[in-house]
C-alpha cells in the first residue's frame, strides 16, 4: 500500500500569505509574563523570586526547544515501564495538590506553560530554527519580565489603582 503524499506546500493565511511572522502568539507570550510579573510584585517577591522566575523563562524555553527530543524521548519512555508510571502517577498527584492549595500561583504558571507551547507551535509553522525560537522565546519572557519590573518600580502600574 502506497503513502499519501504529504505537500511541501508552505501553510498559508488569508488571501495565499505565508505566515512568517507570529506576532499574536509572541505578544501574548510577552503579555503573560508581564502579568506574572506583576503577579510576582503583588506578593512582594524578592529579588531571588525574580531570579528563579528569569531562570524558568529561560530553561522552560529550552526544554520546549532546544531540548525537545530529549524531553520527548524521556517522556516517552517513562510510560514504558512501572516505575514510571508511579514516577508520573506522583508528579501528577503533586501537581494536584499544588494546584488546590496555591492555585493563583498554579493559574500563573499553568498561563505560562500553554502561551510558551502555542509560541512554540507558531515559530514551528513558521519555519524558524530551533535555535532561533529558543532566542526569540527567551528574549520575550525577558522582555516581558522586564517591562513588568520597570513598570512597578515606576509606580505606573494599572494594578496600583486598585491596590490599597
């Protein structure tokens, strides 16, 4: 039995564009990390909490490009015998119970991992290299960070009206 035949065709957008700039899911990458920012500057974080978020922007980009296939592969292979899937039966069941008892903390990093994932798919549609996502991916969370920072550091947040 034959194959079918996959199209080499580049995928297209309205009125036969290619899509090659993902602007949507860049800014709404950048967009989640300003609002953990300012998550993280509600609860008064310190300069170490900044740091640790700066590093998981950082990995969290890598792990979704750079190393990829590893984690693909090591994933994979977990569910291949039993210990892993006790090992994933108890992450899953830790992340429950993270979920419950800090669930603002959960929704925050829940937001990031999904808008990192769909920043990922659209560079991958958009034919940029591995290397490439992971620099434009961790400049945006950086950025976004950033800007989250400067902004409460200025007393120019939105969220200082409400605050109080």
């Amino acid at each position: 039995m034959a194959k079918p035949s996959v199209s080499k065709q580049p995928i297209r957008g309205q009125a036969g564009q290619r899509l090659e700039n993902p602007w949507l899911s860049s800014v709404l990458l950048m967009a989640a990390y300003m609002t953990y920012g300012g998550f993280l500057h509600s609860i008064q974080a310190s300069l170490w909490a900044w740091g640790w978020s700066v590093g998981f922007a950082v990995i969290f980009a890598a792990l979704c490009t750079v190393c990829w296939k590893t984690c693909r592969r090591l994933l994979l292979t977990g569910f291949q015998s039993d210990l892993g899937y006790v090992v994933m039966a108890l992450v899953t069941a830790s992340l429950a119970v993270a979920a419950v008892t800090r669930f603002r903390m959960f929704s925050y990093l829940s937001l990031l991992v999904a808008v990192t994932l769909l920043t990922r798919v659209d560079m991958l549609i958009a034919n940029f290299s591995t290397r490439k996502t992971w620099f434009c991916m961790t400049l945006l969370a950086l950025a976004g960070l950033g800007l989250a920072w400067a902004l409460h550091s200025l007393g120019v947040s939105p969220h200082l009206a409400t605050e109080g």
